[in-house]
C-alpha cells in the first residue's frame, strides 16, 4: 500500500489512530460525527480534502481538540521533507509573498 505523505493523507492517518484508540470502527466515527462511513473513509486515505467544520466534527467525536487534531498532522507533515516541497510549491503559486 502506498503512504500518502500529503498533509490530508497525514490527517486522515491521524483521523484513523485516534479512531482505533477509541475503539470506534468507521460506522461508529460516522454515527458520533453525523457524517456517512464512506466519507470517514475517504477522509481517512487522505482523498478528499475536508472542511474545518466537518474536521472539527471528527474531533468532537473523538474526544480530542481540533487544535490537537490538526497540530499534530502538521508536524508530521513538515518533518516528512516532501511537505517542505509542497509548501514550497503553494507559497508560489499564491499572488502574495508570504515572506512580508
């Protein structure tokens, strides 16, 4: 199976350990966050790229903060070298310099 080293794979991975802590299986994730299983999935493999709202109603259900959810993904993600890259190539292709 290929790792997704994006930053949506990095939080849908981090979406599925704290699942597995909790012993939650993906309907269960589903039904305490009021979305559809297919789509904790989804979120899961890091294909789909989720709203804040909808991160922050994965969070709740899991019990954990959304400001812990999301830190935690990000310092995975700018370990991983390719999140450098991919940084890199977002601060380019914006209109405004960053670097300000």
């Amino acid at each position: 199976m290929k790792k997704n080293k994006s930053f949506l794979g990095i939080l849908g991975f981090n979406i599925r350990i704290e699942r597995h802590r909790k012993g939650y299986s993906q309907e269960d994730l589903a039904d305490h966050s009021g979305l559809h299983r297919t789509y904790i999935g989804v979120v899961e493999r890091g294909e789909k790229n989720i709203s804040i709202f909808n991160c922050l109603r994965i969070a709740n259900a899991l019990n954990i903060s959304l400001h812990d959810l999301i830190r935690s993904s990000e310092e995975n993600f700018f370990q991983n070298h390719e999140g450098l890259d991919q940084l890199k190539d977002i601060k380019s292709s914006c209109q405004f310099n960053f670097d300000t």
